[in-house]
C-alpha cells in the first residue's frame, strides 16, 4: 500500500494556500529584484526547504525584500533546518512553534545578518547535552559573558553587533538572546511592554519554551532558574504585555490584533491581574463607527502614549485585555474623532465620534497605574546553588571584561593619531565609542586622513555613537568620497550635518552615494541641484507606497535597497529622498521635531513635495508616536544626523529657517508666575511634551527645543492644533497631569504657559538607618554610616552593578552630578544582592557626583536595624533618602526609572527644612 507522505510543517491545504497567494502578492511587489530575491528557488530545493522559503517571503517585511539578497534566506532556512534535525529536542518543537518562534531571521528592528550558523557554533557544544530548560539558562550565561546593558538610542543592534560591542539596550539584549535560543533550535520570543504604567520608559525580556511550557528571563542577566528576573514586580503592574509575530499564528495566547501580515498576541495575563476593556464607537447618528481606529493610551514621559491601536469590528467594537489602571482612549474615522478617559474599574466605555475641533482652555486628570501587589516569594536556592550561580556571574563578567581589555586603547590611538596627523583626544574618543569595531575605525582613519586630513574624523563626529560600532571602513569611505565635491558650496556646518553625515534617522549606514551618483547622468544631478523640488516630484512619481507592515519597522529601510526596489512605507521614502539629495550634493534632513523631509534652499529649509497625494500628512515623527513597542532607552532617543545639535538648528545658527519662512509659524513657552515652590524643572520627554493632532490623534513632537533651554527662545510649529501636556509624578506612581490646548498660525508667534500641578507631598518619618552599620572603602578602610552620611541628609543605595534597574539609577546619578554637587549631600552606594562586591567599578562611571562614595557593606546580610526593610519581592536597587540624623524619609526598591530625580527633589526639601528650623529637622 502506498504510504502518505506527511504534509512539510504539517501545512493543511488551506494554509498552504494561503501562503501560496501571499507569496504571490510580495513576489509581484518585488519584481525589480526577481532575480536577487527569487532566483534561489532555482535550486535544488527539498520540500520544506521551499515551503520554508515561501513562508519567510509571504510575511517577509517590504524592507527586508529591499535590503536583502535570496542567497542570505536560503542559507538561514538550510542552516536552521539543519540545527533542527541535529538538536535533540528538535523534533519535539511542534511546526506551528517552529515557523513562528524559531524559522524567523527577525528578532527586532535590527539589520539581517547570515548570523545563525555562527551562533550555534558557539552554543551548541555548552547546550546540546542539556534539557531544554537548562539549554535556556546556559544561553543566558553565554550572553550574559557577550554583553551587558547600557542606555543608547532606538537603533538596534544586530546579534554580531552586540557580539562586536559587548553592550546594549534592553532590545537589544533580548534580541540577542531570542536569536541565540533559535539557533539551537529552541523557540523564543522577544516580549516588552510598550511603556510602563507607574515609571517612565520602557522593557523588553525573553520568553523560550521547553517542552510544552513558556518560560520568562531577563535577557543577558542570568538567574539561577527560570522565571524569575527584576522586572517581574513591575511587570505585575503593566498595562500590556505585547509581542509580534510574522504570519498568521495559530497560538492560544490572547490575540490583540490579527493582521494579515502579522499577528500581535498579548501576554499580559501571564504577569498580572487583567481586564478587558471593550470601547464602544458611535458616529452622531448613533450608529456603530465600523473600521474606526481606537488607541489605547497611557500616560509615559510625559506623554499619551498608545500601547495598542486596534479597529473597530462590525459592532463598533474594539477590545483590549490591559491591566487595573487608567488610559485615555481616543477613537477616530477621517477627521471625526472622540476621547475619554476609562479608569481601572471600566470595563466598557463608549465614544461618539463627533469632534472635529480640539477642546479650549485646559484639562487636568488623575491618573493611576495598576496597584503594587506582592507576588510568591520563590523557594530559597541550596547554598551550593547559590555559590555555583554567584561564581557563573562572577565568571561572565571576567569574560567579557577581558574581552573589552583588548579593545585599542589610548596608547593605539595616540600612534594612530600622530601617523594620520589628526588630534589625539578626538581620535581616542572615536575609537573609545567604537569600541569592539575600533580597528575598523582606525583603518578607515588611517586610509583616508593621508588624502582628506581631518575630513574623515568629521564625518565619524558627525555620526551617533552607535554607528561607531557596527559601521565599516568601505561604506565610510563611499560617503567621505561622495560628499567631498562639495565642502566648498555650503557654510561648514550645513556640510558636515546635510552633506556628508550619512545618519538620516534609524536606517543602517550602508554604501550608497556611489550608487545614486551612477544612476543620475551629469546634467540630471545638476538639474535636481538647481531645482531640488524636481527631484522630489521624481521620487513621488516612482517610489510605489507599501504601510502594512510591523509598525516599528518604518523607516528602517536603507537608502539603497529603498532605491533598488522603490517600494517601501512613506519614512523609508522620507530618508531615501534625504540620502538621495546628500549624495547629490543637496543639504537635506527630516524636520528635527515633525521629521518631515527638508531640502537646504537660498539659505532656509524647505518642504519636500512629493506631488502624488501623500504631501500633507504626518512625517516620521508620527508614525514613530504611533509606532508602539520600541524598545528605547528613555533618557537616550538620538533621532537624526547631528542628534541633539540638528534639534538647536530648528531655531538659530546658519542651518535653520525664519519663523514661517516655510510656512511655519513659532511657539514660545512662559514661566508660570503661579508655580509653587516644588514645581518640576521642566524637562522634555520627562515633564512635559507638546504634540500636534492630525487624522484624529496627537502626534507628539521630537524635542523641539535641544539644549538651547526651555523658556530661552521659540521653536518652528506647523500651524494646527496643539495640545501641551505636563504631568507630575508622585512617588506611588500616580501622576497629576494637566493638558493645555492651543493653535499655531503660520508666520505668528504663539505664547503658553507651562504650567504644573501641586503635587506636595509629606516627608513623614518612615524609619531609620543604623548609624554604626560598618562600610569597607575601596582601600580596606571601615567607615561607619553616620560618618559616611554626615550632617546634610543622604542618599543611601543597596545594588546590584550589572542588573539594568542599578544602571539605570547610576545614569540618572550621573546626569544629575551638577545639582547633588550644589546641594552637597552625602552618596553612599553599596554593593549587594548575589554578584561580588569587585563587579562594582566606580572607575566605570565618571559622571557620579563628586558626593558619591562607592563601598562595600561589611555589616550582616539580614538588613539588621534597617527600617523599613527593603523589599526582598522587588529587589535591587534599594534606595533611602534620610535626614541628617539617618531617619528614613523616602525608600523605594526594584526598577522605578527617575528615583534619581526624585531622591534629590526630596533631599532638597529636606536641607530647606532644616534651614527654615534653625538646622534641626522635624
């Protein structure tokens, strides 16, 4: 009897016919890159081989058809089939597991690499003898000796990048991660919430799975077991836990959105009490508003930041499950729109979409994140457990620090430096960014200066740090040889930043200017020269629009692979025409605020017009806010070429405009003569934000205003409506935030007043610190507390130097040294939890306060005569604020982003106190 032979994947025809039509649709939409995409199909493919193919291509983003060749996913497929077969739970891993959570070559935002094969050589030989579950903690202790977390901007590294640089953002961390638990076969999933509900920013973590069960860990930050990692508290009070997936996925996880290139679950009931929230659209007649767009908000950095933006069904209806705190939820349909706020205890709310104009005056609003709850204390680990995870932490950080130890260092740079006769100091700091890329750095230093003298090192200034660690010397050298034809026909700075930066905004800095110039005859590149506008109007009449991909994948298109394809989202066509005009010799950007593309004419900036009906609508700055699941670092959100300097050019210096010499009008923030005494120092992205509503919904502007202070001079606005939002978070996370609405007229000058809520808060006594608790500095010497705190308050820290809510804390720390140096109070920072007190080099942050003392704790490890206790649930860091005679008048435990801030707010009021007291503290 004939034998069946079993389906490839397990594929039923109806999914194979479906994906047969998807491939189909992206096979036509990449016709100008048949051959380089499509051509391995001539091959000699196995079964699974094309079926693996077709199903990557069918749900394949637009920009990665762009960007990259067949050869590299056919090489992705036969090595991942192969690791599969090889593992030995490979064949336990069900096909609908294996297409969704292990096939994929994408992790993230980050570039594509052929990186898998390279990454199960390093793992296999540690994992492949292990049980799936022990295989995911070795992986972790594998990263955890590659890389560590450091705050940087919203471009992500790829996995050899990371490797490269031995640090990132939490992205990036669990990026690297998912793609090292792949690649011996085990399914893995990167999973964030958008934005936090009680603190500002954001996280990303890892979930893999092993037989039958989806377990969490905190990428690069290894536990002793699973499920288990510092942001499991935070986690409880979430609003959303999001991941996205490529395809259509057949899971029981709850589905937010089921898009027909992607799918979005929710795994927010893992972590947290949830609801569902059911938003009930109605248009003036009172019928059912079908297909409108309804945006679930939550107030972070200062913002209404949308975790989610779901459509309507046929009721009316969209339904999201999210956690017990408070959203404002916004519906629009065309110009029609509504909003209301929904509270914890909602669980339906219902919009009339019948506004077309944005409220006058203000409005204030409470808002309340998702409550503290305790979780289960895990079972206590054996001390030989305990001892065999504190020497693997221990151990990891020896690896990677020994890895950073070869990076070139002064001595290197100071030789590089004389050879090229460039200045030593900027040579060091360039190759001190580059770090695991310096050599790369150096050579294209070295091969370039003989000619170009400093140019070269101008171009490198010109770039964000991070570009520095995964750029290489040819693709440095297109851009130095494309843009020096033209240093002598614009100002200096117009050059540097326009011309010849080749940062536009998140893309990956590739070679290109060699191929736009080869592509445009002489006299056509002098005609879009002359008449940039023209050469707008040829890239709208040709660039095909493609948006249904993951949102945070707009603009991440390269420029050459947007020009080979011409097709892509309308951000990926804002900075190919951007790149298209530098290689031409045309100074361009995006808009630093509103990231519209601008072309450099008769001395101001000017709008670039497409002509084929999309001229008008929202530039990246809006797709960016509408985006959702980035994974940022909030204090680091470098955004175009030039980073905070492109932001100052908005509003003085050679590169900016006259107030609506395009069309623009001004926006001048005022002091408020009524603030009281303990108002915040306004701060962008922390307190306050302004944003613009277009199609219905507020698109937060990127910092308007750079370094050149808040209240100092006006910023460029395009006429509309704005609302300004400022909020005031309490120390239990709540927020009193206030919304302020107001227009902009082109050519005028608008006036507002930035204005903050009271927000006092009581200082009460909640404990003590033992004043003889011992310290041991760095030389061996025993201090006790009151010594150490001394007679102004103090700032007294438990952490834990390599976990990220430590990091956090010691930025903040950094970035505030200024202040707490005025202020004078005492910084102890002490080493605890399970890694070795010798992990925390005080040498490795510069920027501390100069107050800031970095010890070890020599007293007994029960926190005796500590009060009140530091929550052992929340975990490190451990932060009390006291008053000069070490009473606790603020603590706070776990990650909270801004306890920096707020721990200095609290010190101030204190030395106020005291000074009002004749120097005795109540």
């Amino acid at each position: 009897m004939a034998m069946t032979q079993p389906s490839a994947f397990s594929l039923d025809d109806a999914a194979k016919t479906r994906i047969e039509r998807k491939f189909r649709e992206k096979r036509a939409i990449a016709q100008a890159r048949e051959e380089a995409l499509f051509g391995v199909f001539r091959d000699a493919l196995t079964d699974e081989e094309s079926w693996a193919l077709k199903y990557l291509y069918a749900y394949m983003p637009v920009i990665d058809m762009a960007d990259y060749d067949g050869t590299l996913f056919l090489n992705h497929v036969r090595t991942t089939l192969e690791i599969r077969g090889r593992m030995p739970w490979g064949a336990r891993v069900p096909d609908r597991l294996f297409l969704a959570f292990v096939l994929p070559y994408r992790v993230n935002t980050e570039n594509i690499e052929d990186s898998r094969g390279a990454l199960h050589a390093e793992l296999a030989g540690r994992t492949s003898a292990l049980s799936m579950a022990d295989a995911i903690l070795e992986t972790n202790y594998w990263c955890h000796e590659k890389a560590t977390y450091v705050g940087s901007d919203l471009r992500t590294l790829s996995p050899l990048g990371m490797l490269r640089n031995a640090r990132g953002r939490c992205g990036e961390e669990s990026t690297l991660a998912v793609a090292a638990l792949r690649s011996i076969g085990i399914p893995a999933r990167q999973v964030y919430t958008p934005r936090w509900a009680h603190c500002d920013d954001n996280h990303a973590w890892v979930e893999a799975w092993a037989d039958g069960t989806w377990h969490y860990f905190g990428a690069c930050e290894p536990e002793a077991r699973l499920d288990q990692g510092w942001f499991g508290p935070p986690a409880r009070r979430a609003m959303l836990v999001n991941t996205r997936i490529a395809g259509d996925y057949p899971g029981s996880e709850d589905v937010t959105l089921a898009d027909a290139w992607y799918t979005e679950i929710n795994l927010l009931p893992n972590y947290a009490p949830t609801r569902t929230l059911t938003v009930a659209a109605k248009d003036g007649q009172g019928e059912a508003a079908r297909g409108a767009q309804v945006r679930f908000e939550l107030y972070n950095m200062a913002e209404f930041f949308p975790i989610a933006a779901l459509p309507t069904d046929e009721r009316g209806e969209a339904r999201l499950t999210t956690g017990y705190g408070d959203l404002l939820v916004r519906a629009a349909k065309g110009e029609l729109w509504g909003e209301t706020f929904a509270s914890a205890g909602d669980g339906r709310v219902e919009l009339v979409l019948d506004r077309r104009e944005q409220p006058a005056g203000a409005v204030d609003a409470d808002l309340t994140p998702p409550p503290e709850l305790a979780g289960d204390p895990p079972a206590p680990l054996s001390e030989e457990a305990a001892e065999r995870h504190r020497r693997r932490l221990e151990e990891g950080t020896r690896i990677r620090a020994a890895y950073e130890a070869s990076f070139p260092g002064e001595a290197e740079a100071a030789e590089l430096a004389a050879a090229a006769g460039l200045p030593a100091e900027r040579v060091g700091d360039a190759l001190r960014k580059a770090r695991g890329n310096a050599r790369e750095i150096a050579a294209f230093l070295r091969e370039q200066a003989a000619v170009h003298g400093e140019w070269p090192l101008r171009l490198l200034e010109s770039l964000n740090e991070k570009d520095l660690t995964d750029t290489f010397s040819p693709a440095l050298a297109d851009h130095l040889l494309g843009a020096m034809p033209y240093r002598e026909a614009f100002p200096e700075d117009v050059f540097v930043r326009y011309v010849l930066c080749p940062r536009v905004l998140h893309e990956m800095i590739v070679p290109y200017r060699g191929l736009f110039a080869g592509a445009f005859g002489d006299e056509e590149a002098a005609a879009f020269r002359a008449a940039p506008a023209a050469l707008a109007r040829w890239l709208g009449e040709r660039f095909g629009l493609w948006e249904a991909d993951v949102p945070n994948l707009q603009g991440r298109g390269n420029p050459a692979g947007s020009f080979r394809l011409m097709r892509g989202d309308r951000v990926s066509r804002d900075v190919l025409f951007a790149a298209l005009c530098r290689a031409l010799g045309i100074p361009a950007r995006l808009h630093p605020s509103e990231l519209k593309p601008q072309y450099w004419t008769n001395g101001r900036w000017a709008d670039a017009l497409y002509g084929d009906g999309t001229d008008g609508t929202d530039g990246a700055a809006g797709k960016a806010a509408n985006g959702g699941g980035e994974i940022g670092d909030g204090a680091n959100r470098d955004q175009a070429c030039g980073g905070e300097a492109d932001a100052r050019s908005a509003r003085g210096g050679t590169p900016s405009s006259a107030a609506g010499a395009s069309g623009r009008g001004t926006v001048r923030l005022l002091r408020d003569p009524a603030a009281a005494p303990d108002a915040p120092e306004a701060a962008y992205a922390e307190n306050f934000t302004v944003a613009r509503l277009a199609n219905g919904a507020y698109v937060t502007l990127l910092d308007p205003l750079g370094a050149a202070g808040v209240y100092d001079a006006p910023f460029e606005a395009e006429p509309g409506a704005y609302r300004l939002t400022t909020g005031v978070r309490m120390k239990d996370g709540a927020v009193k935030a206030r919304l302020t609405y107001f227009a902009v007229r082109a050519g005028e000058e608008t006036a507002v007043t930035l204005s903050y809520r009271r927000a006092a808060e009581a200082l009460p006594v909640l404990g003590a610190l033992p004043a003889d608790r011992p310290f041991a500095l760095a030389d061996g010497t025993i201090r006790k507390l009151g010594e150490l705190a001394g007679r102004k308050g103090a700032l007294v820290a438990w952490l834990e130097p390599e976990r990220e809510p430590t990091k956090h804390l010691l930025r903040e720390l950094g970035e505030l040294a200024a202040p707490y140096a005025a202020l004078g109070a005492p910084i102890v920072l002490a080493a605890g939890g399970a890694e070795p007190a010798a992990a925390f080099d005080a040498a490795a942050y510069p920027e501390l306060p100069a107050s800031a003392a970095v010890v070890r704790d020599a007293g007994p490890a029960d926190w005796a005569g500590v009060s009140p206790r530091p929550s052992r649930d929340a975990g490190y860091p451990h932060l009390f604020v006291v008053d000069e005679r070490l009473r606790v008048r603020y603590a706070s435990s776990g990650y909270r982003i801004g306890t920096g801030k707020e721990a200095l707010r609290l010190l101030n009021a204190i030395a106020s106190f005291a000074i009002s007291n004749g120097g005795e503290n109540a």
